[in-house]
C-alpha cells in the first residue's frame, strides 16, 4: 500500500543542545529537551526485537560459511582465501586497514548480542561452475547462488550439521552464506535468494537439494565482489538478519541517511574504492531496536527534562537512545534520538571513524500496523534522518545536530 505523503508529526518543537561535561566529554552529550519519564507504552509497541528471519531474533551466535566462486575462470583472486576469512570472521582483524572484521561489526553494534562464526572450515574454494553453469550464473544472481551452494557441496561442504532444528532443511536463520566472486573488480554486493534453476515464474524460490546432500536449502545469501567495500559487506550481511534498505526514493541517489546508517547507499565509485574501501560506520538505532540490539529509554512529548545519551559505540550504550512520543498521536510515530561521534574509535568502540559529523541524530519514525516501515512511493521509506537545521529529509546541510541548535516546531 502505498501514501501520498507521509503524516507530518503533531508534536511541539524539541529543544536540544549539547552540554559538555569535562570527564565525559566524548562519551555523551546531556541534552535538555521537553518530555517526560512517564509513560505507559512499552518497547514492543515501538517495534522493539520486531525485525526477525523465520521468526528468530539475531540474537546469540550464528554459523556463516564463506564461498569462494571463481566466475573468471582464472583461479585467482584479488587477495589470498586468508583474507577473506579475516575480513568476515576475525574481530581483531588488522589486515585490511584497521578494519577488523564483519563480525567485529556486529559485535559492537549489538553490544556482545550477535555475532558469527565459521560453519565448518568456514571458507570454500575457490569452486568453479561448468560453462554452462557459469553462463547462467553471470545472468541471474539468485541461479549464481544457488550454483555457488552446489559447487561447494561437490567440493566437500556439509550443510547437514546447521540443520539446527532437524526439518531436513537448512534455512537463512540457521546459516548464513556470503559469497565472493571475481568476475569484477568494482564494489558491489546483493542479498539473493538461492536457487540453482531461478526463481518460479511468481517470483518465488523452492527448496533445492545440492549434490550428495542430506539436506535441503531455503536460504537468502550475500553475493559480493571480490573488492567490496566494507560498508558494502556489512550492507548485505545485515540483510540477512532482516534490515531494510533505508536508500530514500528508489532508483535515485536520494541516500537520505548518508553514512549515519550502513544501510543507505554504500557502494562506492571505482574511482573512490581505494581511498574508502575500508570506510567505517554504525547501523542506525532504529534498525539496533528492531533486532534487538538496544532498549531505548521512552519519554512523552509534554514537559521539561534533561536526558544523557552515550556514544552509540559504547559497549554500557544499550539504554542509550531516547524515543520522543506524543500519546495522542500514538506509537506508531515517533522520533528516535541517537548520540554518534567518530571521537571514541579504539578496541570493541570503533567502526565509526568515517562518520560525516558528531551530534545527536534524530530519526522520524513511521510504522505500518506491524510495526515495520512503510514504502511511501517517490518518497522514499517512512524511517529518514532529520538534519539541521530544518529537520528535512536528508537533505539539510549537517545531519547531526550540534551544540546550541534547536529545532524548528
């Protein structure tokens, strides 16, 4: 279903600015604005753990497997297998520019709730796909996946131990399979469904077996480029825990949440690979409230108090962000406020050294019945980033908020 323009909100301006305390200068800003601690709403009824696969959380510990697809049919890549396991898998990773890994990714913004490890060797191939199956496999992603997930059976990969819950199928919830492939040098990645023939003419996808298996898969997986950018692979594999893009107006380079969210636009131009291959920033707290990642603390728009928000990268920061609500307008819009600085960068409190500017970001929220966004058609998704100084729709001059500014009503 779709709108013909968002609802504007009906709640009265929020004062914020920042005050800077000596001894905690960059671990949190103190932020006067009107609201009050009582409230009778409760995290669910903002979306809290709302965002799951197959009805389970990204919570805990979860089994990946890499696939290493050489489509060039040249046996190489840009960089050895090694490489690609750090990348994904080693949290004190240090090979690719300070990076680290995915997985140090999601432990920091989860806080120690979710994190991956290797499923088996944790890394296969580099496998190679006949002509024919190589020719389909550069045409259709969903057929290159699916044709990946074969070719590693055949190379010794047993999917039958992360049949967790015994069903005779492995599905994304129980494994998550990224795939790298070198037919291209540029960044690029996409969350597929897997499945060897293609998608069924209604554009849904079946259970498939792979060779000598004793299991079937359902799975969604993560195409990537042999050179994708970190962001980029972060992007993708959060989709398989359920994120949604938040791009603003499809087919347009709207990216109204910028680099304050992993999941705008991250691809980068060949010509800015090199010097941003490694770029580093956090999910948004919306997306951390809808896994389950953070609780925020939830204030009604109606009277005078002062809240502290920690650093979003803190590990004590799972209380950190501040929902704003009017009870006459209901829980199905709010605001969702955040503190982000790239200033705390060290040990398990990075990943967010490429952030644009520090401040307090200020997410307008708007949910369907369920809880989950809504596609507002040349408008883009009902959870957007409003800047300073008019709370615009990404496209005020400075998106996060900054000492002294208050907003317009």
């Amino acid at each position: 279903m779709t709108h013909p323009h968002p609802p504007p909100p009906r709640a009265p301006a929020v004062a914020l600015f920042f005050v800077r305390r000596l001894r905690r200068a960059l671990w949190c800003a103190a932020i006067p604005f009107f609201a009050t601690a009582g409230t009778a709403a409760t995290l669910a009824d903002f979306g809290h753990e709302n965002m799951t696969v197959n009805g389970k959380a990204a919570l805990g510990v979860r089994p990946a497997v890499i696939i290493l697809l050489d489509l060039a049919n040249s046996g190489t890549f840009s960089h050895p297998s090694s490489y690609y396991g750090e990348y994904v898998f080693n949290p004190s990773n240090t090979t690719t520019a300070g990076v680290r890994s995915a997985n140090g990714f999601l432990l920091a913004n989860s806080h120690g709730r979710f994190s991956i490890a290797p499923a088996g060797v944790g890394i296969v191939g580099p496998v190679q796909l006949s002509d024919s199956d190589r020719m389909a496999a550069l045409g259709d992603d969903v057929k290159k996946a699916g044709l990946a997930i074969n070719a590693a059976a055949l190379a010794g990969f047993n999917f039958a131990p992360f049949d967790s819950d015994g069903n005779g199928r492995v599905t994304t919830d129980e494994l998550l399979i990224l795939i790298f492939d070198n037919s291209s040098t540029e960044d690029s990645g996409a969350a597929r469904a897997a499945n060897p023939t293609g998608l069924n003419p209604d554009t849904t996808f079946n259970a498939f077996t792979p060779p000598g298996s004793s299991v079937s898969m359902l799975v969604h997986t993560v195409i990537l480029t042999q050179n994708v950018s970190f962001a980029t692979l972060c992007h993708e594999l959060i989709h398989l825990l359920g994120a949604k893009d938040l791009y603003g107006i499809w087919g347009q380079k709207t990216c109204y949440g910028g680099k304050y969210t992993v999941m705008s636009c991250t691809i980068l131009e060949p010509a800015d690979l090199a010097t941003q291959e490694f770029n580093t920033f956090h999910l948004d707290a919306w997306h951390k409230m809808q896994l389950g990642w953070v609780e925020p603390r939830i204030r009604e728009i109606s009277a005078s108090v002062v809240e502290t928000i920690t650093a979003a990268q803190s590990p004590t920061a799972t209380d950190a962000p501040v929902i704003l609500y009017d009870p006459a307008h209901g829980t199905d819009e709010f605001f969702l406020l955040e503190y982000r600085t790239n200033q705390i960068n060290t040990g398990s409190l990075g990943y967010e050294d490429d952030l644009p500017s520090n401040g307090l970001c200020i997410w307008h929220v708007v949910h369907d019945g369920n809880k989950n966004l809504i596609e507002w058609e040349n408008i883009g998704q009902s959870v957007w980033l409003a800047g300073q100084p008019l709370l615009g729709r990404g496209q005020d001059s400075r998106m996060a908020w900054t000492s002294a500014t208050i907003t317009p009503p």
